[in-house]
C-alpha cells in the first residue's frame, strides 16, 4: 500500500489562511494540531473517517501573530510535523 504522505502548506510563508495537503492510504481519522515555537496548542483540527486519497485542510491564523508554527498531521498511527511561518 502506498504510505500515507503529507505535502508542505502552502502558501508558505502564509498570511493569515494556508492549506495542508495529505495523502491517505486507507480510511483513517485524521487529526492536525498546530503549536507555536513554545510548545502550546493554538489549533486542533479533527476530520473522522476520511476515504483514502487526497485532502486538504484549510487555516486561518488571523487571530494569531506572526511567527513560526509547527503541525503534526495524525492518521491512524501515523504522524508527521513540518513547519510553518505566518508573516502579517
């Protein structure tokens, strides 16, 4: 099976909506979190049961201030980080 696969954002660098482009394997819940640089949670994204093939997530960070993001996208027991940069 093919894995699962996560494309960087784009736009990237973004202000203030980027989309997340992922692939699926197989029907799987899908979860993206987003943390600033410190650790802390500012998003938290679920989509349950999604069909294999790809999809996307879109945000927008409008009430957040510039600066560097890392996501993790979560599908079954697979995860991957990347980050980000919001410039206002």
């Amino acid at each position: 099976p093919d894995p699962f696969t996560v494309s960087p954002n784009y736009p990237n660098p973004f202000n203030p909506v980027t989309t997340f482009s992922y692939e699926l394997p197989n029907r799987s819940d899908v979860n993206l979190k987003i943390y600033d640089l410190s650790g802390r949670l500012v998003a938290d994204i679920s989509k349950p049961e999604q069909s294999p093939g790809g999809h996307t997530i879109r945000w927008d960070a409008s009430g957040h201030p510039s600066g560097v993001y890392v996501y993790q996208i979560r599908a079954g027991s697979e995860s991957i980080r990347i980050k980000c940069v919001l410039l206002k």
